[in-house]
C-alpha cells in the first residue's frame, strides 16, 4: 500500500491553547466592537489572522540565535545572512530592514518620485501605501482571470503581459520600474510562473526599465513552479528560486513570511546605483547598515530559515496542509478562491451570506460567525479592507468579499484543519438564516479594517 503523506519535521516543543465557551466568545467580541483585530490573542483557539510572523522556527534557527553577534558595526552575524542571501538569490548587496515594508520604504524613498507610475500584479497594500503616499500611482495588471474565484488554472498570479506592455507603451517614461510580487497575495496566495516572470522581463528589456520582485514568498511560488509547470519537475527548488532572481534586479523581502522568522526583512540586489542610493535612507529610517532594523541573532535565525525554506520536503509539508485544509472545505461544498493558494484559504462570502447586502459586509459577517463558532480567527479581506474611494468617499465595493484563513507555517496540525474545516461547515449550514451584517460605528481614513469598530444588524447568540 502506498504510505501516507505525513510532516517532514516532528515536534520538540509546544505551546498550550485554551477553547473557550460561546458565551465568552460573545461577550469578548463585543468588547472587541465587532473587530478580530482587537480581541486578545488569549482569546482565540485557532489563529489564521496571518501567516506573517506567525511561524515557529526550527531548533536550528533557535540554536543560530545563541550565536548571534550583537557588533554595531561589522557584525559577523550580518555577514552569514549576506553570503546565504547571495548564494540563494545571486543577489551580492544587501540591506536588513526589521520587515517588508520597511524595506520598500528605504528603497522606495530612493526610486520612487511624484507622478510615477508602478505596474505590477496585485501591489500588496504595504507596496501600494509606499506608493500612493509618494504621489505614485501603483497600476495594477494581473491577469483578469483572477477575480473569477471558481476558475482553476495554475498560475492565477500572473502579470497580464498586454496590460504591462501597454502601460509601457503610453507611459514608459513616467516607469522607474515593475514590481511583481510573487505569490501574488492579494489574489489568494496565487503563483507566477517562471514563464510570466520571462515575460515580464523581455518586456522590460524592450523599454529598458528594471524589475523588482516583491519576495515574501518567493519559496512558495517555487515550489509551484516545480510541481506545475512544464520543465522545472526534475530542478530543486534552489535552481528555480535562482533562475527566478536571475529575471529581477532586485528584491524587497518580508521575511516574516518565507524565512520563517518572527521579524525581519530585506532589500537584495545587484545594482550598486541602488544600494548606493538606497543605504542613504537605510541609516536614518532602520540602522546602520550592517543591521538594519535586526539583532545580530535575528539575522542568523532568518539566514537558516532561508535556508531550510528552499528545501522540497519543507514547502510541500507547508503547501499539503493548506490543500488538505482545502479539500475538507470542496466535501462540504464551501466555496473559496480556487485553486487553494499557497498560504491561505479565501473563502467566498459573497457566494455564502447571500441574504447579507454588500453595504452591510458579509466577508466581517463570516468573520465574526466562525469566531463566535469555534474560536477561530481569520481575516475580512474584502469590501472593508477595501476602505473608501479616496474622491467620492462612497466604499468601493467592486472587488471581492472574502474571508482569509491564512496558516501559520510548522504550527498547527491537520486536526486543527478538521476544526476549522467543521465549524465553517456549521456556520454554512445555517447561512438562510443569517440575514444582515454589520455596520460602521467608528473608522480611520486610512487602513481602517485595522481599527474599525462595528455593530451588528441583527442579534447574535
Ligand atoms: C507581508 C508583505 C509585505 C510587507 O511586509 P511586512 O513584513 O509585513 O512589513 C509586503 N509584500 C507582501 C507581498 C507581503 O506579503
């Protein structure tokens, strides 16, 4: 008989999480004014709000850590996540920043000015925020497949080479640069094929602008250009995160994601114009150079993360347990942003709270009914992430409604998929019955899923 798939690591130290009753529940997310951001983690059974930082490292990288080198300047610590930063991406400058979005900000405030123009596929909204708040405008181009969340093809992520190519042809010299980020966040955690990356860079080629990969991760998009694109089965997954470099100039990292540490980032390339440029802004915003924003034993816990994260056996026990957590979902007929994406699950709140009107957010709806089941915590990625039109104020309303369910890597198990699997499932059983949502009481400007504080429509119980 054909032996089961089972985790390609074991378990040497854990973390005891507490359920907790439906009254509770009720009461904290009251408290919590109808917002997951705001409750306490200590109420919560299964975390799936991110899958940023949310990890758990490996006894290496906690061993790495005891030998970190706290040195200002220098530290040999910076020089071990270089070297592996540059054997990995054959990127040879590099700049630690404390996250993601730090290391757009130091980049950014080198290449980006007023009135530039920045296409990409789904600019994440830390890139498009360092964007917009230069007076840039992040132009979208990934392919229009995407929106269609029950059509399966196989590289969901892409960049519409039509829509690229015109955005250069009309615009080439507002363009500093493409941004591609692959996986594609925002489109559910959807990959870019190496195909589309090639692409990409011919057509930058062709108007002379360089490309930078938005890298968090980076990984995960290999692992599917392994086990689904023509050509790379027989490559580990090292070569192809290689020959995916060898298409950018540079890269922006969150490492949070794919490096499997709790904090941290990077900005890597191979253009010495913009590391010059760049390390200016590094000094003042993050640290000196050899740092960052990290502790010398933060930089040799991320480099070893890096490291293990380029391994086959790692990703396909992380990609496994998103796709098991999926088929759980297709036996009850939940539907969810196909195929499953690297690490997370978008369900379609939309195609469930179907008595719930847009106005009313049926994606917070879903959020609240399967933390008030269970305990679970997962993330409205929807009409109110979406905040209102900058000109008119009116909330935009014309993207999808989901309910993300990210998975943190090498922490829960698949017993934890069946829970959030069963109490989704209970929560759609009863979806006739759920009729209205919630709305606004208070909001920010800017960014307002964060802080927002919400009021049911109808009672809860
Ligand atoms: C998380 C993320 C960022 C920002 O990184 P932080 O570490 O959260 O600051 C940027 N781009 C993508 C694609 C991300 O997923």
């Amino acid at each position: 008989m054909e032996l089961p798939f089972a985790e390609s690591w074991k378990i040497k130290m854990v973390e005891p999480i507490r359920k907790s009753t439906r009254e509770e529940r009720l009461q904290w997310i009251k408290e919590a004014h109808y917002n997951v951001f705001q409750l306490k983690a200590e109420q919560v059974y299964i975390d799936c709000i991110t899958d940023s930082g949310t990890g758990a490292m490996s006894d290496r990288q906690w061993a790495a850590m005891m030998m970190g080198d706290e040195s200002y300047a220098g530290a040999s610590s910076f020089f071990r996540l270089k070297d592996t930063i540059t054997r990995i991406t054959g990127f040879k400058y590099v700049i630690p920043t404390h996250q993601g979005r730090a290391a757009e900000n130091v980049l950014f405030s080198y290449l980006v000015k007023a009135g530039d123009i920045i296409p990409g596929n789904s600019h994440f909204d830390t890139t498009k925020g360092h964007i917009e708040s230069r007076k840039a405008i992040a132009l979208d181009c990934t392919i229009d497949e995407a929106k269609d969340t029950q059509l399966e093809i196989p590289f969901k992520g892409n960049v519409s080479p039509e829509k690229l190519e015109k955005a250069l042809a009309e615009n080439a010299a507002k363009i500093p640069f493409i941004i591609v980020t692959i996986t594609n966040n925002t489109a559910g955690g959807q990959p870019v094929s190496m195909e589309n990356l090639r692409q990409v860079r011919a057509i930058a080629d062709k108007y002379k602008k360089p490309v930078i990969f938005d890298s968090a991760r980076f990984a995960e998009n290999a692992y599917f250009i392994k086990t689904r694109e023509k050509g790379y089965e027989n490559k580990t997954i090292k070569e192809i995160v290689k020959e995916m470099f060898s298409l950018a100039d540079g890269m922006t990292m969150s490492a949070k994601k794919d490096a499997i540490v709790n904090m941290g980032g990077f900005i890597a390339t191979n253009k010495q114009e913009w590391y010059d440029g760049a390390k200016t802004f590094c000094i003042p915003f993050e640290g000196y150079l050899t740092y960052g924003g990290m502790n010398g034993r933060d930089m040799d816990a991320l480099a070893v993360g890096l490291d293990e994260n380029t391994e086959f056996d790692n990703l396909e026990t992380r990609i496994k347990q998103v796709e098991y957590l999926a088929k759980r979902l297709d036996e009850y007929g939940i539907p969810y942003q196909r195929p499953a994406g690297g690490h997370a699950i978008f369900v379609d709140a939309d195609k469930i709270l179907t008595n719930v009107p847009k106005e009313e957010f049926p994606a917070q709806a879903l959020t609240v009914h399967l933390y008030l089941e269970a305990g679970i915590r997962g993330c409205e990625i929807g009409y109110l992430l979406a905040d209102r039109d900058p000109v008119t104020r009116e909330n935009r309303f014309n993207g999808l409604d989901l309910l993300r369910l990210a998975i943190p890597r090498r922490v829960y198990t698949n017993n934890h998929m069946d829970v959030i699997a069963a109490a989704l499932k209970n929560v759609y059983d009863r979806r006739e019955s759920i009729r209205r949502g919630v709305k606004i009481v208070w909001e920010a400007e800017l960014m307002r899923h964060f802080t927002v504080q919400l009021e049911p429509l109808e009672p809860l119980k």
